[in-house]
C-alpha cells in the first residue's frame, strides 16, 4: 500500500515537471489548452461559438491587424467580451500571442 502511494507521488511529479516542460514557453500548446475552445483549433471559431459570443476568425481584417502586443494586451486585460486568461505567466502570455499571430 505503502510502495503504491509512493509510486503515485512520483509519477505526479514526473507528469507535473513534464508538464511545465512543454508548455512553458510552447505558443502552441498553450493555444489549444487555452484558447482552442472559444477560437477554434486553428483560430476560425466553430459556428455556434462565432455566432453567440461573437468571436471572429483569424482570417477577418480586423484581426489580421492585431499587432503581437495587442494581442498579449487582450490575452492579459481581456478586451470586449473575452475576459482576461487567468494563469498565465508574461513569457507564456508572449508565447501564445505569437503563435495566434501565426494562425491564417
Ligand atoms: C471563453 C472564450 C475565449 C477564450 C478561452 C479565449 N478567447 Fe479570445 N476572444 C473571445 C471573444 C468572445 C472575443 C471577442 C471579444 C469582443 O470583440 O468583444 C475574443 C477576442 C480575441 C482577440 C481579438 C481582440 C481584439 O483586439 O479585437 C484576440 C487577439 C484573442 N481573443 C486572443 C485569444 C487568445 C490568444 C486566447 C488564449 C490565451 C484567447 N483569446 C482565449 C473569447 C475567448
């Protein structure tokens, strides 16, 4: 029971540190834990969520124009009706906004 418990804590701490590992800095990863289900995987929301929250796909001139900075900004502050993401640090705030710009 003992060895149990104690292979369950060191599996946790493998998984968190593998974790931490990949998606610290990883623009794409964090994407899809972060903002894939209101921007849809590859920045064109889904029908459903485009119409009743109003989300615009990556591909609208508006967003196009988004400089990386106003796109942290919005991740950060929250902008309209997306609110601010909780839980992310500056680097990986930096990390998703330039992938998102990378999304056609
Ligand atoms: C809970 C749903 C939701 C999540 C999760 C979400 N967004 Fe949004 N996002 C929205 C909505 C809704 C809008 C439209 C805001 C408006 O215009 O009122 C928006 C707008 C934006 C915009 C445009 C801002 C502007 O200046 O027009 C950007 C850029 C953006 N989101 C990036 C992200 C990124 C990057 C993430 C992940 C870190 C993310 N969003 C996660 C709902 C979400």
């Amino acid at each position: 029971m003992k060895k149990v418990l104690r292979n369950q804590l060191v599996m946790a701490a493998a998984l968190t540190l593998a974790a931490s590992m990949c998606f610290a800095q990883d623009g794409a990863a964090l994407y899809k834990t972060k903002c894939a289900m209101c921007h849809g995987p590859s920045g064109t929301p889904g029908a459903g969520m485009a119409k009743m929250m109003h989300i615009k796909p990556v591909s609208d001139p508006s967003m196009k124009a988004l400089s990386v900075a106003q796109i942290e900004a919005a991740v950060k502050g929250g902008k309209g009706r997306m609110r601010a993401m909780p839980g992310l640090t500056d680097p990986q705030i930096k990390a998703v906004a330039a992938y998102f710009k990378t999304l056609k």
